[in-house]
C-alpha cells in the first residue's frame, strides 16, 4: 500500500495529503492550494521553499537550481521533491489575488486537428473529456507514451495553450520541433495523427496576463513563446464576459523570426489591428531578411525583435510587459525594456527551455518544451 503523509504549507497553514509516490506541488495544485511554480521539472528554481520539519526526498532536481549547500539548510524543489514523512514548509506566497488558483486535473483529451504553419511548427488542437478552467498564459503537461520515451512511465512534456479561457475545452498548442526531442521530434512530428488519444493535466504556470492591470502592454514572443502571448490577447481583445477586468489599455504586439517562413499567424494579428485600432499594434520583426519597402509598408521591421522594440521606443515608462521565448531573447528584452524605463516589477517574463538545460544550468522561469 502507498504511504500518505500531512503536508502544511505555511504561512497560509493549508493541510494537504500527499502521497510518497507525489511531488508535493503536485499535491499542492492538486488540492487548489496555490503555491509558486514554473517548469515543474526541477530546473527554474521558482518552487524553492524551506522545508521547516520533516523529511523528503529531493528526486531529480537540478544541482545548479538546487545547490548542495541549500540542501543542508533545509531547501527543497517543491516540483520534485516527494515526502518521507509528515512535513512542514514555508512557500512564498505572496497576496497578488490574480494569482492563478484553479487545481490541477488530469484530462483525457482527442487530437482533431494539426497544421503546420511555420518551419518546424505546428499547430495541435485538443479537444477535452471536459470543460477546464484556466488563466490567459498558463500550460499543460502532455503524458509522453512510454513507447514513445523509452518505455519510461510518467515522462512529460509542457506546452502552453494560444486559445483563451473561454474556449476551455478546444485547446491550441503550438509546438515546434525540436531535434531529438522526445514529445515533438519523436512524436508530435512523427506520427501523432487525428482521433488519437493523449493524456495532459494541468492547468500550470504563473506567467498570465494581469486584467486589473489597465495600462497599455508591450508584449514580445520570440517562436512558439507566442502561444500564451496570443492567449493573452485573445483574452483581452476577444473575451468580453467579465467587463470589470478590462485588461490593458492597448497592447504592442512584437512577433520575432528569422524569416517570413519563420512567422505564423500573421493575419490572425492583422486582422486583429484592423478590428481594434485603438488597442493594439502588430509589428512582425524580421532579423535574417531583407524588409523591403512592399514589406515595410505592410507593418514588417528588420532587424533582432529587441532592436526594433528600442527603435520604436523612446521610453515606455507607465507600460507593462510579458516576455516569452528562447531565453537569449528574453534577457535581451529585459535589458532593452529597462533601459527604455520600465521596471522588473512590471515585466513578466516565461524562458522557454528543454530538457539539456535541467543538466547545464537553468534560468529563471523555464518551460520543458521537448
């Protein structure tokens, strides 16, 4: 039989139970007890807590987002960290009250439509068992086939949803291949075919577009980092049924790529600025093709996404911010947003990693993407 033991997650003093065989932020999220997360596989460090009394075992985290020396003193990875015995801990939960807080479920879902829409992406629509509620930018984990992984169990992957809420049972995932990867390459580019069944839980992450938050956004997505982006769009511009929460004023799309055959969704996001003039701005950004003047003139830019961003801006003091994408990208925007006067505190940023990086070093805020 599978031994059970009391979790207590201070300082909000919730009581859980958790399994010997379950990751205590599994059980955590499980129970609609929200607490800081990421990539759920042990690489960002953004679950860290303190373990005040008790007993775990840390699994397979990463040494270079959980060090030894943090060990000794009592830290833990709650994403990969299972209980030994009964436990006490004390996670940083802040009082943001647009946290997400929707439990984690498992969900049996159909795969009823793929497109390829760029190089080396594309499209997967699943549809659920049932109805799920979620936050504009937050991620599913996909049950990898142990035929698929090895014949491992329980391997997964995360992507995150370009639908938003309001479509909670008809989810677009946007997936790009990555070489060797066990989910995509492997699978998702493989085989995975119309009418196949697929396991996924979820909803995960912290990465969501704040609606209380009215002034205008500048949002950046670098490849397939464009799926919560776009969700959190679609959010704002598409989804009007709760009218207290307007969301930003105006929203500065910036969609990086090499090459036009790198971009996707273009005219979704036109049609989108022609809909709402007042509210949002597209600019698709082109850093390994020459913008000609027909192109210019259809709203193109050339150069790296950051660059235009800056050329565009001579300061965006009073604006918000969410970045998402490769993380070179990421730590390019934040520099450029900073220097243009925005502050951390109004950047919300998702790095979207793979699985390599569990074993050379994390950075903050990744998603498992293979």
């Amino acid at each position: 039989m599978t031994e059970t033991y009391q979790i207590t997650v201070d300082p909000i003093g919730a009581e859980i139970t958790c399994r010997e065989d379950q990751t205590i932020l599994d059980a955590c999220l499980r129970a609609g007890v929200w607490v800081p997360h990421s990539c759920t596989h042990g690489t960002c460090g953004t679950c860290k807590v303190e373990v005040l009394d008790g007993e775990v075992d840390h699994g397979a985290s990463s040494a270079f987002a959980l060090m030894d020396i943090e060990r000794d003193e009592g830290k833990t990875l709650l994403c990969c960290a299972t209980p030994r015995s009964d436990v006490v801990l004390e996670a940083d939960i802040d009082a943001d009250d647009e946290a997400p807080s929707h439990a984690v479920e498992d969900y049996a879902g159909t795969i009823v439509a793929l497109e390829d829409v760029a190089v080396d992406t594309r499209r997967v629509i699943v549809e659920l068992d049932r109805d799920m509620t979620f936050d504009a930018g937050q991620y599913m984990a996909w049950q990898i086939p142990a035929t698929r992984a090895g014949g491992a169990s329980g391997v997964t992957r995360t992507y995150s949803m370009a639908n938003p809420p309001s479509q909670g049972r008809r989810l677009e995932f946007q997936i790009r291949r990555t070489p060797g990867g066990v989910c995509s390459d492997g699978w998702v580019f493989r085989d995975l075919a119309v009418g196949e069944q697929v396991s996924l839980a979820g909803p995960y992450g912290r990465f969501t577009v704040r609606m209380r938050r009215t002034e205008p956004a500048v949002m950046i997505a670098g490849g397939t980092g464009l799926a919560p982006i776009a969700s959190m769009i679609k959010r704002v511009l598409q989804d009007e049924t709760q009218a207290d929460r307007p969301g930003p004023s105006r929203i500065l799309l910036y969609q990086g790529a090499r090459t036009r055959a790198a971009l996707y969704d273009v005219e979704l996001f036109r049609d989108l600025a022609t809909r709402h003039p007042d509210r949002f701005v597209y600019r698709p950004c082109l850093s390994e093709e020459e913008v000609t003047p027909e192109l210019e003139a259809q709203g193109y830019a050339a150069g790296l996404v950051t660059d235009v961003v800056a050329a565009d801006n001579a300061s965006l003091a009073g604006h918000v911010a969410y970045l998402c994408g490769p993380p070179a990208m990421v730590e390019a925007a934040m520099k450029t947003l900073m220097s243009r006067r925005l502050f951390p505190r109004d950047i919300s940023r998702e790095e979207f990693l793979d699985e390599s990086n569990r074993h050379s070093g994390g950075l903050r805020s990744p998603l498992i993407k293979r």
